[in-house]
C-alpha cells in the first residue's frame, strides 16, 4: 500500500528534525569544553593535570597533588628534612628508604649498566661544581676539581639492600645523590596511576614538557604532543608531533639550563662519565611507556653518541627517540609509527 | 526515480529551503568542531598565554603585540609580576620584591610555542601556544 504523498512529507520532516537532533548531540559530545585543567607549580616546573569533568573532580584533584607534592618532596635534596636530603647526609652509613625511591633506584642501577654509566643518580657532586645546584653560581671548574669530584660519581657504590621487607640505602662518604633526572618522570607516572585508579579515561599529565596521557581524548581522538625545536640558525627539520593515545614522552635539551663564559655554552646536562657538559648534541626527545623511563633517558641518551643511542633503543620494547644534532637529526625505526605529521 | 519527482511535488518552494536549510545546519554542526582540530601552525594564530596558579590572566594574540607593546600585571602569592610583550616575544619583565631568585626574569624572551617562563615562588607561568584545538601540549 502506498502511502499518500502528504505522509511522506511529513516522514520526511521527521526524518530531519531527527538528523538535527543526532547532530546537536554529537555537537555536544565533540566541542563542548568537557574536561577539568588544573595549573600546579613544585618540583621548580609547571605541572598541567586534565581529565574529564565530573562533579567531584577538584577535591579529587586537590588531593591527589597534595600526595604527588609531598612525595616530590622526599626527592628533593634541597629540602633540609626530605628522604633525599638525610641520605645525602649519611656519610656513609645506611638509611631506610620508602618503597617508591627503592623502585627508583632499583630501575635506575638496572639502566645505569644499560647505558653503561652514562646516567648516575651519584652525580650530586658534579652539579654542584658546576653551580647548578640551587642558589649557586655557575663557574668553569678545573680540570683536576672535575677528576677529583668524578671519583664520588660511581652508581656501583651505592648500595640498596632489603631486609624485614624494608628498603635500606647506603652511600660511599662523600657521595651525594641527586634525582632530578628522574624525578618528574616519576611524579607524572604516579599522577597517572592515580588518576587513573579514580575511574579517569581521559588523563593528560604535563611536568615542565615531560608529558604522559592515558585514554584518548573526549572527542575520541589522540592526544597530539609537539617536539620543541632547538633555536638555530636553519630549522633541520620541520615540528614532529606525536600521536598518542598511551605512554609518556620527555625531552633533554640543551636550551633548558645553561650558562656562557667567553662565547662558550655550557648546558646542566653533565656527563656523569666525562665530568663535562655533553655538547654534541640539541635534544634528544624519548618515548616510552613510562614516564621515570622516557625522563632517564632522554637525559642519558643526550651523552651518547646518535647511532649508539638508537642501538640502545632498539633493544628496549616500547622505546622510541628522536635526535635533534647540530646539523642533522635521528630517529628510531618506529618512532614514524607515533608521529602524526610533520609540520613546517 | 518518478517516485521521488512525484514526492517532490508535494512540497512548495519554501519547505525545499527549509529541508536544504536544515541538512546544510545539520552538516555545518558535524564538522564544524573537526574543521577546529584540524593543524596550521601560523604566526597569526600564536597566543601569549599567562597564569596565575590555574588561573588565566590574560591571554594575548601576538599579533597584537606588533602593533603596541603589552604590560601585564599578574598577582601571585608574593606580589604583582609584570610581564612585557612585544614584537612578537614575551617575557617577565619584572618579579617581585619578595621573590628571593627572581629566576623567570633571567629566562628572557621566548617568541615561539615549546619554552615555558616559570616564576615557582609567584606561581606565575607564561607560554605560547597556537591557537585552539592545535598540539596539547608541547614536550621541551
């Protein structure tokens, strides 16, 4: 039976004010602004935390920072009563440590034999020669300041030890550690897990750019993270952007901290092998599924020489790193896999 | 194919705006916000932006910044910073008294999306980013 040419019109009309509906919803579900940003300033960078809204999330929020700061706390040497600072303050004898900072030095002695020793939590002493400890001066230190204080930076001395299911740390005398190579990364992994355990499915962690996201974005699409490009004098390549869904990235740059004496720069990423700030090389940027990894790394990877660190990076799953040289750049073998696009 | 030349019929001259109107309403409402994710990175579209702990303060074209050089006061727990824009870079011009290092007035200029000037004592950071719904965020 055929129905009379009125009722089509009216089918019809149906039919759109439906379609508009479908469309105002999906307007919704796509641009409105759904998520929940909040601006934190501690581990002496600027922490951004996003994720969904929902009604309960700035107590949420409010709290975990409160624990993602107290425990960055423990890590900082320079905060007289932390964790860090009394075993800093040892000379020599053992101090018990809390399971987070043995994780910590447990994967790092791990990857201090990967890299063989071109990362070294007992750098401490180093940095301080150089000046780039807190409220201190930079200077050029003499070659025999630099071999006597090298003597201290041995990651081999330290000694992490479990008894009655509690971690005990010890140091040599006179060795000093420090974790700001790492300490970031952890925090933003340990934003994460915690964001994630409160039922978030859309969470973006950005510690002074090191940047860690889990689940896609509201709209369903991926998180976009754009590598910086060192200043120079001709762009080598145009902006990578990395896709992701999962997973952190970090980047170590010479641009980040440095010093000038007599036309020369001098950046904070010190060899801990050499005693000398490593200056092959712009920016080494590293992927990888946890943040404390892509943070190590990208500060390790910068000592070394480009094709040795991507050999390094092609034996770790889930790690990928893209080079920023003086006249050139690397990349891995998959790292294309999470670029997006390039961008002039 | 008569069938729709017969349904065509039925409707005058307006209901055909009125459908043609409703399914282009309909189709600018479904891509529109993908028109927005879509990238181009244009100095016209870079964006000062400066915080007060989470707080905007101010975000400013840098377009704008070429035609009239831009003071901004932004309070934070120890006092009033000034930040400075012009010709295209921004930088912190001036910290508080009460801040001890007064660190971010020595990071100088930055003029492009990557670098951050971070004032950790006055909790005050100033970047540049493209404009909305381009990169996330930038790792540096």
């Amino acid at each position: 039976m055929e129905l009379p040419g009125r009722w089509k019109k009216i089918i019809i009309l149906i039919f759109l004010v439906v379609l508009i509906l479908i469309s105002s919803l999906y307007y919704n579900q796509v641009s409105k602004s759904d998520y929940y940003e909040v601006t934190t300033y501690f581990m002496n960078t600027v922490v951004q935390i996003k994720v969904e809204y929902r009604s309960e999330v700035k107590a949420e929020l409010n709290q975990i920072i409160n624990i993602l700061k107290n425990q960055a706390e423990q890590f900082d040497r320079y905060q007289a009563f932390s964790l860090v600072s009394k075993i800093n303050q040892a000379e020599g004898k053992k101090v018990e440590i809390n399971k987070s900072l043995a994780e910590i030095i447990l994967t790092t002695k791990q990857y201090y034999y990967l890299l063989n020793g071109s990362f070294d939590i007992t750098i401490a002493p180093l940095l301080d020669l150089w000046g780039f400890g807190k409220d201190s001066r930079n200077t050029v230190p003499s070659q025999a300041e630099i071999r006597s204080v090298l003597e201290l930076v041995n990651f081999e001395q330290v000694e992490i030890t479990k008894e009655n299911k509690k971690y005990f740390l010890k140091l040599a005398p006179g060795q000093k550690i420090d974790l700001g190579g790492i300490a970031k990364g952890f925090i933003v992994d340990q934003a994460v897990q915690l964001l994630e355990e409160a039922g978030y499915q859309h969470v973006f962690v950005n510690a002074g750019g090191n940047i860690k996201v889990s689940g896609k974005k509201i709209d369903g699409t991926s998180w976009q993270i754009g590598i910086r490009l060192p200043k120079g004098e001709q762009p080598l390549t145009s902006q990578p952007v990395l896709k992701l869904t999962r997973g952190a990235v970090a980047t170590s740059g010479d641009y980040e901290r440095y010093f000038e004496v007599d036309g020369k720069k001098y950046s904070h990423l010190i060899n801990p092998k050499t005693g000398y700030p490593a200056d092959e090389l712009r920016s080494v940027t590293v992927y990888a599924e946890q943040a404390l990894i892509a943070d190590l790394l990208s500060t390790a990877l910068f000592m070394l020489e480009p094709a040795r660190a991507i050999e390094i990076v092609s034996k770790i799953e889930g790690v990928e790193v893209f080079i920023i040289g003086k006249d050139r750049f690397w990349k891995s073998n998959k790292f294309d896999y999470f670029s997006a696009k390039k961008r002039e | 194919m008569v069938n729709t030349v017969k349904i065509l019929d039925y409707f005058t001259f307006y209901d055909k705006i009125l459908i043609a109107g409703i399914v282009l309403f309909s189709l600018i409402i479904i891509f529109a916000p993908l028109g927005f994710m879509a990238e181009n990175y244009d100095e016209d579209e870079l964006i000062i932006v400066i915080k007060s702990g989470s707080k905007t303060v101010k975000r400013i074209p840098m377009v704008k910044t070429y035609e009239k050089t831009q003071l901004v006061e932004a309070a934070g727990p120890l006092g009033i910073s000034i930040i400075e824009a012009e010709q295209g870079r921004v930088r912190l011009l001036e910290a508080p008294e009460e801040d001890p290092q007064k660190i971010c007035e020595k990071t100088g200029w930055i003029s492009e999306p990557g670098p951050v000037i971070i004032c950790v004592p006055n909790q005050i950071s100033i970047w540049i980013e493209t404009s909305e719904g381009d990169l996330d965020g930038i790792t540096w």
